[in-house]
C-alpha cells in the first residue's frame, strides 16, 4: 500500500467513526461528518478502493482491514491529541480542529514515544 495523504487519512477516520455510530455508511454520509460534496466522497472512494482500503458494496462503503488499521490509528491520534489540548486548557471544539491537524504530522514511532512519554509524568 502506497502512503496517504491527510485527507485519505481523514475520509478512512471519518468512514470508521460512522460505522460505529451508525453500522452502515454510505457516501452522503461521509460528505455530511467532512463537510465535502458528494462528487469529492465518490472520487476519494474511488481512489481509496483501487489502494485497497475500502470496498463499495452497492450503496455501502466498507473499510477493509488495512483500512481499518489506518483509521484506528487516526482516531487513537486524534482522540490523544484532543484530550491533551483539552486538559491544557484548549476549548473542546478548537481543541478538536487542532488536534486533527496533529494527528497527521507524527511518525508512529515519535507519537508512541510522546504517548509514552506523558503517561510516564501523570500521577497513578
């Protein structure tokens, strides 16, 4: 599999985040949690399926498990990074845009270390 860019990353999160609240996704859906249109959904799915990481049964988008894993990872990120704006301080819904930025500029390797890292410091 070739590297994504932030916005497949994005799409793939998005696409887990609705199969958890919801089961089924299909693309309006995904334009309506990015704020996209339906043109962009179906040409970022288009491009994600032919990389293998989602498939289109009829109506539905489906992550596959290497879709899965990258989308699993982004919200582990993302869900770091906002809790960690939040305690310091950082309005929850800036807090929210901001740490979606950050979740794409880390290596795995730098985003364990610094998850690691700040676990170490909290009191048990």
């Amino acid at each position: 599999m070739t590297t994504l860019h932030e916005s497949g990353e994005d799409y793939l999160e998005a696409i887990l985040m609705l199969q958890i609240e919801r089961g089924s996704v299909r693309s309006v859906d995904i334009a309506a949690r990015l704020g996209v249109t339906k043109a962009s959904v179906s040409k970022a799915m288009a491009n994600l399926e032919a990389r293998g990481y989602v498939e289109m049964i009829k109506r539905d988008v489906r992550l596959t498990d290497a879709g899965r894993e990258v989308a699993e990872r982004m919200l582990e990120r993302h869900e770091f990074f906002c809790s960690l704006l939040v305690a310091a301080g950082v309005e929850a819904d800036r807090a929210a845009e901001e740490g979606c930025h950050m979740e794409h500029c880390l290596s795995d390797d730098s985003f364990h270390k610094l998850k690691s890292y700040l676990s170490d410091l909290s009191p048990r």
